[in-house]
C-alpha cells in the first residue's frame, strides 16, 4: 500500500540537532561575535531527565550504548520506581553494516517523534527476550510470563540481525505479557516474533496487544492470548487459547474454532488510537490525538496521514514527580492538559477532568499512587470527548473507593461517533511494589466510553514482604485487598483488549446496557486461603471472572477466557467462568476457561461447558456460542 513520503531534511534535520541537544542539557554556544540565524527553531521541552531523545546524526554505537545503560537497569526491575522514554527523532537509525540493536526493559517507552511510522527507521531491532528466573543449569525456567509494562511505538523496524546468532537473526522478538502495547509499528523484512524461541525452556507468554500496525509473518508461537486490531498482517502463524482479531486485513478465518481457537471480527466497532508525541517540520513538538473511527479496518496511516488535531506543547503542563497533586490538579482547572513525564506521582486528591477534549498522556509508563485513599483520576460528568493514555495507576496502602471513575453524564446521545472518554493503554495496580488496597479499581457511570487496552492487576507477586500461605499468599488476601477489578454501569460502552486479574470477588460486573468486549481474559485470585474465603454469602462455590448484570437484556463478548490457579488452595472450586442472565440479546462468541494447575472451574459460562482442574492442565473447556446458536 502507498505510504506517506518522510519529510525532506536540509533544516529540519539541523533544527533536530538542536533539540536533541538542548533536551539533554547540552545545547551548543555560538562564537562570539558570530551572526545570529534568522530564526531559530522552537525551544526544545524540558521532559525531564528520564527523557532521552536520540538523533539520527548519533553514532550508532552511542545511541546503543544509552539504550543498553537504561535495559541493564530496568531488565530486571519488576517493582522499582524508575521510568523512562526513549524517543527517536525522525530519520534512519543504523546501516545494513552495523545496525541497531537495542533491548527494552522494564517501565520503558521506545517510540519515534514522526507524523508517519515511516519517519523513523530503525535499521536493526528493539527487542525483549525471556527472563530466565532461575540460576540452576539444570533446571531452567526461562518465560515471559512477567514481561510487563513496557511499549513500543510509531516507528519502522527493517529487521537485521548482523552479529546475532543464527536463532534470533530472522526476527524482532518481542516477548511479553500484559501491559506491554505495540502500536503504529512497521516490521519490515523479517518476523515479528512474540516469544522468545531462543532460551531455555519453558518460554511461555501471556500478552498481548498489537494495534495500528503492519507485519509480514507474526509468529504468535507461545502467547496464551492476544488481542490484534486493525492492523495489516502476511501471516499469522498458530494460536494457542484465545487469538482475536479485529479489523485487521490478513487476519485468519475463525472457521475452525477452537482448532485454531481464532475469533475474527471483519471490523472494529469503535476505536481511538492512542495520542503521541511528534515533531513537525519546523521543529515544534506537538501531541496528536487521533479522530475515532467505526466500524474500521487496517491502520489508520499506511492510506495517509492520521486524521486527528495537533495540540502543542504549550496547551499541556508539563508535569514532573517532584510536584504535588494539587499542581496538577490546577493545571486541569486553568484548562490546560497534562503531559505526565516519567516518574511516580504521589496523588493525595482527585486530579477531576471537567473540561472537554481533555488530554491527560502519560510518558514512560508514568504511574500515580494513590495516597490516603484518594481516587487519583476523575472524569466529571460534564467532561466529554476526553482522553486518558499512557498512565499505570496504583493503589496505596490507605484503602481507596476507587482507583478511576468516570462519572455517569445526564441526557446522553445514543449516536454519539466520539466516545465520551477513551482510554488507551491505562493500568491499574493492587499491590506488587507495595501494599496496595482497592474497593473498585475502575468504575465507569458514563455512557459511550472506549476502553483500548486496560490490565487491572490484583498483583499475584510483589515485594510487599508477605510470608503467611503459599508464595504469602495468605498474607496476600488479607492486606492487599481489592473487591472487584472493573463495574461498568454506563450504556454502549466498548472495550478492545480488557486484561482483568485476581480480585476477590467479581472480577468485572458489567450493568450498562449494549456493551460490547472484543478479548476478554482473567486469572481468578491465586490466594484465597480456603474455599469458606471464596464462597459466596448465598453459598454459591467462588466468585466469577465476567458477570452480566441480571437485568442486562443487550451484551456482546468476542473472545474471553477465565483461568484458575488456586495455588494457596488447591481443593478450591469455582462454579462457573462467566455468569450472565439468560437473554437472546446477552451473547457470548467464543468463551473458555482452563486451570493452570490447581483449583478447579465447573462449568464456563452459567451451567455451560465441561469442568477444568489439574487433571488436565493447561486443556481449555470451550463454549463456541453461548446461548448456542
């Protein structure tokens, strides 16, 4: 397909030299006496110093050796504080000769600064591989099944492979699990692999998210799920429990479910693509924010350039983590949106969004705590068309209502096109780096919201110190308490990629009428210390991942798995995956649940679908259409 030209470079590649420079501090002086250029490029923003911008003009080995600095720190630093962006300039990145190879850690963003993916090439590769966790030569468990938080985006990738042994030589791996996107990325010339096939076993992964891209061959390989929409693909290789596409050309048929276990919608109902930062031929650096598109296929930029409106800099305050919620929260009062550099931000009262089109972007998986039991991010109900993308929030040890609400709106339109809020790549965290508590993570009143990626994590592991149960998973129960993971009671609102895991009650309970959810997946809690800690007051054996409300009479779900591992207990039973009220208009397309080696699951959806346990690890129980067709 054609694809928009990159921009000619005489100035503006000199004009770059000079931001880049001056965005790490080391802007050049002029000689004395010398005449001054007749116009100067915009000043550069100062995001702080967990920004690195790179040049096209680097030498290659420079730039991989900054990289490699940041990888080295963050490869293993699951819980830790630090952050980063890695941003590139527009232009070519490395030579047939001596390319870029470059690896991504933890809370590492690598994305380019063009209007096009095709502004920034990058000769070479940005990888992940597994993490081999543990030392013994014998018995080594290499995964990416903790592989999270991380992303990569708006950039080409001509793959090559000089200097790398001959397994990894033919492919950009990228081996992830949840909270890890791939957005407005070009894999030219060689596979996109999304396992690492080069370790030690056991190499599983459990992502993903791919969005807004083009590949050749995909190799799919040990992803337990994956969502892949609008996106061009050659080759999509094999799938293992729950592959969805949407509105992706070149996606497989669906024909055969669950041999292979595809969901393939032709479209995609409503979609926003996430805003991002580019510099503009003059120098300027601006945010785009996409328009939203229906019923959608294919990338929204390999046709043109992406439809949307260009916001400078100087309509964002600049936010840094020194600075107190209340900063910020006046910043949204005087209008402006927030730009939220790298870093954690201790949020001790709400930042509220009242004002339309707002923009709140994150940079560097910039992540907010919640502090006294603050609800760090409210959405009024006023507020329309806002955007809220590239933000992990955590809960803190005071026990908050809320982690996100999004107020209902009075008097809302039906054919609305925009959605109310949309929010792409937003996190949501219960423990891990610390001691997190939570009644409700993420509660959505309002109609017509778009959800474009969301990992809403009970966490399963984390550094708190606990030691009571298995893993301190009793420990667990008891202090990082997190009731429900997700309460929809807003009408028509839409969820492309929803990653909801290991809440002590329901896990998601969607109460709004014609909602819609293109990939579904959920671990039920590993730590409920016994079956009297995970039954219900009316008896019924364990709470559920997906519940309809009983009144529901419109619901659509594409794709959705529930898995158990009842490591603390493995006598626990569940009842059921997914509960939803027995209506023609409530629909479940492609459904499963499978065990993870303890506990048990009885049936997939109400009293549908065979029983899970450990006799069997790993096999899933799959409901084609519920109710049947």
């Amino acid at each position: 397909m054609p694809r928009s030209q990159p921009p000619r470079r005489t100035s503006f590649r000199a004009a770059c030299a000079t931001l880049v420079l001056a965005v790490v501090g080391l802007a050049p002086l002029a000689p004395a006496g010398a005449a001054q250029a007749p116009a100067a490029a915009p000043a550069a923003p100062d995001l702080g110093a967990r920004v690195v911008v790179f040049d096209p003009s680097m030498p290659v080995a420079d730039i991989r050796a900054r990289a490699d600095q940041v990888w080295q720190q963050q490869v293993d630093a699951e819980m830790s504080e630090e952050r980063w962006s890695l941003l590139f300039l527009p232009g070519t990145y490395g030579t047939a000769a001596e390319p870029l190879q470059i690896k991504v850690g933890y809370y590492t963003e690598v994305a380019g600064l063009g209007a096009s993916p095709s502004d920034t090439v990058i000769n070479g590769k940005v990888e992940v591989f597994n993490r081999c966790l543990t030392d013994g030569p014998t018995q080594p468990y290499c995964v990416a099944l903790n592989n999270f938080w991380r992303s990569l985006s708006n950039l080409t990738i001509a793959v090559n492979g000089t200097g790398q042994d001959g397994c990894r030589a033919s492919a950009n791996f990228w081996a992830t699990s949840q909270a890890s996107s791939l957005r407005r990325v070009d894999i030219r010339g060689g596979n996109l692999s999304l396992m690492d096939y080069c370790t030690a076993g056991p190499q599983y992964a459990s992502g993903g998210y791919l969005a807004d891209s083009r590949a050749g061959t995909v190799i799919n390989g040990s992803q337990q799920q994956w969502l892949t929409r609008n996106s061009e693909v050659g080759e999509w290789t094999n799938g293992v429990w729950n592959q969805v596409f949407a509105g992706t050309i070149g996606a497989p048929s669906e024909a055969g479910f669950p041999t292979p276990p595809y969901t393939t919608l032709d479209r995609t109902p409503v979609s926003r693509e996430k805003p991002f930062l580019h510099v503009g031929p003059d120098g300027q650096w601006l945010v785009r924010v996409p328009d939203a598109r229906t019923d959608s296929r294919g990338p929204d930029w390999t046709t043109g350039a992406t439809s949307g409106r260009d916001l400078p800099l100087s309509d964002f305050h600049v936010a840094t983590p020194r600075q107190p919620a209340a900063v910020l929260a006046q910043a949204l009062d005087r209008g402006q949106n927030l730009l939220l550099t790298p870093g954690v931000y201790d949020v001790d009262r709400s930042l509220e969004i009242e004002r339309d089109d707002t923009v709140v972007l994150g940079l560097g998986q910039a992540t907010l705590t919640a502090v006294r039991g603050a609800t760090p991010v409210v959405v009024r109900r006023r507020a329309e068309g806002v955007v809220v993308a590239g933000v992990t929030i955590d809960a803190g040890t005071g026990l908050s209502r809320h982690l996100m609400r999004i107020e209902g709106r009075p008097g809302a339109d039906p054919a609305a096109e925009v959605p109310s809020t949309t929010l792409n790549d937003v996190y949501f965290r219960v423990g891990g780096p610390h001691v997190g508590r939570s009644d409700v993570a993420l509660r959505i009143d309002a109609d017509d919201v778009l959800i474009d990626h969301a990992w809403v994590w009970r966490a399963d592991h984390g550094v708190e110190g606990f030691t009571a149960g298995a893993s301190g998973d009793t420990d667990r129960w008891r202090t990082n308490t997190g009731r429900v993971g997700v309460v929809v009671n807003g009408d028509r609102v839409q969820a492309t990629g929803l990653f909801v895991e290991h809440f002590q009650q329901h896990n998601t309970i969607w109460n709004g009428e014609d909602g819609q959810v293109v990939l579904y997946q959920n671990e039920l809690p590993y730590d409920p210390p016994s079956q009297a800690d995970w039954t219900r007051p009316d008896g019924t054996l364990g709470w559920t991942g997906y519940k309809v409300g009983d009144d529901v009479r419109r619901h659509r779900l594409h794709g959705g798995g529930v898995y158990v591992f009842n490591r603390n207990d493995p006598s626990i039973t569940t009842e059921r995956g997914f509960e939803v009220p027995d209506r023609a208009g409530v629909r479940l397309h492609h459904v499963l649940t499978v065990n993870l080696d303890a506990g048990s699951i009885e049936h997939v959806v109400n009293d549908t679908g065979a029983r899970v346990d450990s006799s069997a690890p790993g096999v899933p129980s799959y409901v084609v259409d519920y109710p049947a067709s």
